[in-house]
C-alpha cells in the first residue's frame, strides 16, 4: 500500500485540526498535573504559616479553669444556624489576681456551678485558644484544594475556548473541501448519456 511521507514523518491523514486537539488535550494534561503541584506548595505555605501563628499565640495564651455561676442559656451560632451554650463564668489568671468574668462558650449539658476549661490572654480576658495541628492541616488541605480546583478549572475554560475554535475552523476547512469534491464527487461534472453528440 502507498505511504504518502510528510517531511516531519507524520501521518498524512492527520489533519492540522487534529494535531491541534492534541496539543490541546496535551496542555490540559500538563496543567492538571501543575495545578497538583501549586496546590500542594500553597497548602505547605498555609500549613507553615498557621504554624508560627499558633505558636506565637500560644506563647500568650492560658488555660484556666472557669466556675459557672449562672444555668447557660442555648444561641445560634451566626450564619451557620448552629447552636452553641454561653454561660456568665468567672476565674483568676494569673492565681492570685483579681477575679475575672464574662459570658463564655461551654459545652452542652453544663450545669451552674460546673467547672470548665478555658483559654485567657496575658491579662486574663477570655481569648481563643492557639490553633490545633488538626485545624491547621485541614485548614491548608482546603485551601490546597481550592487552588488546585481553581488552576483547573481555569485551564479548562481555556482550552475548551480554543478547542472550539479549532473545532470551528476545521468545519470551515470541511466545508470550503467538501465544496471543491462535492462535484466531482457525486458525477455533477460527468456528462450525461449522449453528451457531446449533436
């Protein structure tokens, strides 16, 4: 069977179109793979970072131990719609300072007079306590996530954009071919029975 050889050795019947789609999907692909890698790099950079800010806080943080001194009362808990109990409560920090109080979070099924853990800054406010190392690592698998989602979901959008024009134009090519072949194609240019004789 004849081979009809291109100077580059590539098949003669793959179209430029088709060469086109190719490199495409092949950039798609290759974006996949990097969206992977800055992913990864941006949760490490959130995950360190939350790290030394944790470590920072903890160095000013305290946890005491705060007497109830009021029932607790059920709130909802902002946008989310969830539901939280805060209680009047009061501590010392440091031991042999004034007493403190305020209305702090405290689990479900705490009483009055129940005694509950809590995290105080230097001077004895209630403060939140520093960051788990749980909270820290989903915190920067979430936002790894989100950029790697978004790093593909971008390449996507691009290269379905110009694989619809590849797609576009190769309709045009098809049509402007089909147009030259057509004739020939299906005899409109063959004379008839009896052409020629008069």
């Amino acid at each position: 069977m004849f081979h009809r050889k291109t100077p580059t050795g590539a098949c003669p019947l793959r179209r430029a179109a088709d060469r086109a789609r190719t490199r495409w999907h092949a950039v798609f692909v290759l974006a996949c793979a990097l969206a992977v890698i800055a992913g990864f790099l941006a949760a490490l950079a959130v995950r360190d970072a939350d790290t030394r800010t944790a470590q920072e806080q903890a160095r000013h943080r305290h946890r005491v131990t705060a007497t109830v001194v009021a029932e607790p009362t059920v709130v909802t808990a902002g946008r989310s719609g969830g539901f939280g109990m805060t209680a009047r409560a009061v501590w010392r920090y440091p031991a042999a300072a004034a007493e403190h109080g305020g209305t702090i979070t405290v689990p479900f099924r705490t009483h009055a007079h129940d005694r509950v853990p809590l995290w105080v800054d230097d001077v004895g406010r209630a403060a939140a306590g520093p960051a788990s190392a749980t909270d820290i690592g989903l915190n920067a698998a979430g936002l790894g996530a989100c950029v790697c989602a978004a790093t593909v979901l971008c390449a996507g959008a691009v290269v379905h954009l110009r694989l619809r024009r590849v797609e576009a134009g190769s309709l045009r090519d098809w049509d402007r071919e089909w147009e030259e072949v057509e004739p020939l194609w299906t005899g409109r240019l063959r004379p008839g029975p009896g052409a020629g004789d008069d």
